[in-house]
C-alpha cells in the first residue's frame, strides 16, 4: 500500500512568489527562477519513479512518497521510502540531463554548461548516506532493527553518467531508471530474514508518518545576499504579471488593466512571512501591500487567515497553518 502521498513542493512555488518583488536585472532573480524549475523538473521525475513503484506497493510492501523528517536541526527529504519486513529502501530521483560527473572523493556531482559555467551539486551517495543515518535515527526510537538500504536513480531521459577520479566505476546503488525495476526485485529476492509482521510494519509506517513535517526554506536571501529593504513592495496583477494592483473601493484592482485581483495580496504577505520573518506587524503590512490605513491591514490580514498573537505587548500576525502548493 501507499502510505503517504505526494504533496507538492512549496518551495518552487515560494522562490516564484518572491522573484516577482525583485528587480528584473537581479542576478538573484535569476537564480531563484533557475532553483524554482529545476525543483519542478525535479517532481516531474520524482512522479516518474512514483509509477514505477506504485506496482510494488502490497501489505508487504508500504511505499511513501516524499517524506520530510528533521534531522540534525535541519530536515531529510526522501523521495521515496519502501518499507517491507526485512529491509527499507529510499530511493533518491535525479533528474538531471546532458553529461553528469560523479566525484566521490571530492563528494561533487558536476555537469559543464555551454555557457562555461559548471553546475555542482553534493555527490548523491552523500545525500544518501544522510537519508539513511536519519532514517536509523527514527528506527532507534521506535526500536525496530531493519536495514536500511538506498537507491539513487537517474530519471531524465538525456543523462549520460561518469564516474571520474580514482573510482571510474559508478557506486552500485546509482542507475538510470531503466533498471530500477530490476534493481528493485533483486533486493526483493535477495533472502534477507523477515524482521517483523505485515501488521507490525504498517504500525511502523504510521508512525513514521506523525514525524514528517513541512517542507522549510532556509535563509534564502541571506543565500542569495539579499537583504528585505531590496523587496519591491506590492500586490500582484494576474493579467498582467506585475505588482500594479492598489486597494481602492474596497478591494484591489490592476491600475494598468482595471481587473480587481483579491486573492493575490495574500502571495505578497506569504512572500514576507516565508523569506522575512515568521510574523509581520501592521506597519510591514501595509508597506508591503501599499495601504493607508491600519484598519485595511488588519481586516485583510485576518481574511488571509492570519493569526494575531502579541509579542512585547505588540500584536503581530502569523500563519496558524502551514502552506501547501496547489
Ligand atoms: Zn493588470
């Protein structure tokens, strides 16, 4: 059985929201729509190995589709997780095109662009290696003993892999989707010794799911060395992708195309309370949505499902539940 689904990534979605208040020749701008795509290129082929495995799910065999547990003060994503009596696998999608070079002993996966530039990112087997050590964690307190074994797959259909310095081979658990299946029955039929009941596994598998949590974004304009005062304040227009609209008649209307646009005011305040700070006062509202008058602020802040709160004697507002991408 499948026992947690897919959600969306927030932050692709977040990183869009935000390059909207950022000045077109923004290198920073640039950068955020690149992470932004290749995060959805990234679901695109988390969905593919998805398919591949559906197949697989059974009472003995309970499969999770991208699970976030904190780890380390921070958080692991494991694209997929199977569970059966015997072992536990986490299978982490790449889906990447064009030449890519394994180096693990510099711990780097890299790929040349045409442009001149290199793209790097952590050796997967690396990435790995954290999913697993978490996942042991999570296994100690619940004290079970399975094995945990991963598998890195590579899912872009243009993808051709190399292995360089000392080791020219790639590590066993990296392949092209092609043979994922097949990797997948062998460690299936391989005879490892049955560690716990179908019943006992699917109580696992339930309460692996109460330590998930949501997806964070971490210090992304510190990353990006942005500071807030470069946000462009303002409340987005639909028809013509740009911050136009301004509150007048009660509500917020585009003043190049007229159309009132009453939703998206909530995107500029998800923006502040996503990459700003975890609550915002009256005063940021209201320079960040352009409005006059307090009382507009509140009103709105509180129809975006805000949740006010006092902090030295001061009110502020939060999100009381957490963001989910449509
Ligand atoms: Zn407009």
């Amino acid at each position: 059985m499948i026992f947690y689904d897919r959600k969306p990534s927030i932050r692709a979605h977040a990183y869009e929201l935000l390059s909207r208040h950022l000045p077109e020749n923004l290198p920073a701008r640039t950068t955020l729509l690149k992470d932004a795509s290749i995060i959805r290129a990234g679901e695109f082929g988390e969905k593919r190995v998805d398919q591949l495995l559906s197949p697989f799910a059974s009472d003995e065999c309970l499969i999770g589709f991208n699970l976030i547990f904190p780890f380390d003060g921070e958080t692991i994503q494991i694209d997929h997780l199977l569970l059966t009596p015997s072992f536990a696998l986490t299978i982490e999608t790449k889906h990447l095109k064009g030449h890519i070079l394994l180096d693990l002993e510099n711990e780097q996966m890299y790929r040349h662009e045409p442009d001149g530039s290199i793209f790097t990112s952590t050796h997967p087997s690396l990435q790995t290696e954290r999913h697993r050590k978490g996942l042991l964690q999570l296994f100690k307190k619940m004290n079970i003993d399975l094995p945990i074994y991963s598998l890195i797959t590579f899912t872009h259909q243009n993808v051709h892999l190399e292995a360089v310095g000392t080791h020219t081979v790639l590590p066993k658990e990296i392949c092209r989707i092609e043979r994922l299946t097949m990797k997948l029955r062998e460690l299936c039929e391989s005879d490892l010794p049955p560690k716990m009941t179908p019943d006992q596994l699917l109580h696992v598998s339930q309460t692996l799911k109460t330590y998930t949590v949501n997806e964070k974004i971490y210090n992304t304009l510190e990353r990006l060395n942005l500071s807030y005062s470069q946000l462009i304040p303002g409340v987005w227009c639909h028809q013509c992708a740009e911050l136009s609209c301004i509150w007048t008649g009660r509500r917020f209307r585009c003043l190049v195309c007229r159309e009132p646009n009453d939703e998206t005011y909530q995107d500029t305040l998800f923006v502040y309370l996503t990459f700003v700070s975890d609550s915002i006062a009256n005063k940021q509202a209201r320079m960040m949505l352009k409005l006059a008058r307090p009382g507009t602020a509140r009103i709105l802040m509180l129809r975006a499902g805000l949740e006010p709160f006092y902090k030295t004697s001061k009110r502020f507002y939060r999100m009381n539940k957490p963001f989910r991408a449509n």
